[in-house]
C-alpha cells in the first residue's frame, strides 16, 4: 500500500514591487518555513495579510508550498 505523507509546508508571499520598462509588475516574495502542517487555507491567508501590512509593496498572492513524500 502506497502513503503519502506530508512532510513540510511553507508560506510564500508575493508582493508587487512596481512596474517595469514594459508595464510588467515587478514581483518579489518572501517564503516562511515551519508553518504548521495543520494550519488551514484560512490561517495562512490571515498570516500573510497580518505580514502585508507591515509592508511597503502591494500583496499580489498568497501561496502554500507542501513537500509530501510517497512511501510505499
């Protein structure tokens, strides 16, 4: 029988930092590791936009990085 298990989840901020010569926004992000694995889509949301608030550029998304490794 073949698990997957669950091993590591991180959070990604991506903020808009501007625009470019060609009208393109100009994106940067900031990863969280040691969320945990537990946290819902809801709690991480929450999270980054208590972070975005501390910061100067536009938050664009908010993503959730999990590493699951299958066993079997």
């Amino acid at each position: 029988m073949t698990l997957a298990l669950l091993e590591v989840t991180k959070l990604r901020i991506v903020f808009e930092a501007g625009m470019d010569d060609e009208g393109n926004p100009i994106l940067k992000s900031k990863t969280f590791s040691n969320v945990t694995k537990a946290a819902t889509a809801d709690q991480l949301s929450q999270a980054a936009l208590a972070v975005a608030v501390l910061c100067n550029d536009t938050l664009n998304k908010v993503e959730r990085n999990d590493i699951i490794a299958i066993v079997g």
